[in-house]
C-alpha cells in the first residue's frame, strides 16, 4: 500500500515538475500605452522574461489582422531586464500581434 501512495504522489508530481521546466511558461507578454500606439487606439506590445535566474532565447511570428506575416524574430531575454518592445497592437491599417513559436533557456 505504501508503494503505491508514493507512485501516485510521484505522477501527481511529476507535470508540476515538467511545467516548471517550460521556458516557455517563462514568457510574458506585457502591453504599455506609448503616444504613438494610442493615437492608433493600441497600446505597446512588450515581451519579457520572467525566470529568475535563467536567459531565455524565444522565437516569436507577427500576425497582421489574424494573418502571418512571415516575419519571425529572435530575441534573448535576460532575467530581471526591461521588456523588449515589439511594436503597436494596432498599425495604421487594422490589429497586429505577436505569437510564441519557440523558448529555449540560454544556459
């Protein structure tokens, strides 16, 4: 019996312990209203890294009004740093925003 409650403890642990070593559940996406974004009524999309202790390296896509653009940028993002900005949520001519497609840790 006791062999079995630690097996069970052990696969109710384990996707804790996984999720934990996602860089990607590291990846935060933060938006600031700067002059230009808001005369478009949009706000700054920033990107930023929320680990501790670690750099992560993510490879984000563009969408312009719900549609690939084909640009996909790469940007490493050292723990505790300003948020990389990324550009309006709104360009001149309808929504943009940007998508994870990859985060891997830097060392």
């Amino acid at each position: 019996m006791f062999r079995v409650t630690l097996l069970l403890i052990g696969a109710l642990a384990s996707p804790c312990i996984v999720a934990a070593d996602d860089p990607s559940t590291f990846v935060r996406f933060v938006e600031e209203p700067t002059s230009t974004c808001v005369s478009r009524d949009g706000v700054q999309i920033l990107v930023r890294n929320a680990h501790p202790s670690r750099t992560l390296r993510v490879w984000l896509d563009r969408y312009h009004m719900g549609v690939g653009t084909g640009d996909r940028s790469r940007s490493d993002l050292k723990p505790g740093a300003e948020p990389e900005p990324l550009g309006c949520s709104r360009s001149l001519t309808g929504p943009q925003e940007w998508r994870l497609v990859r985060a891997t840790f830097v060392d």
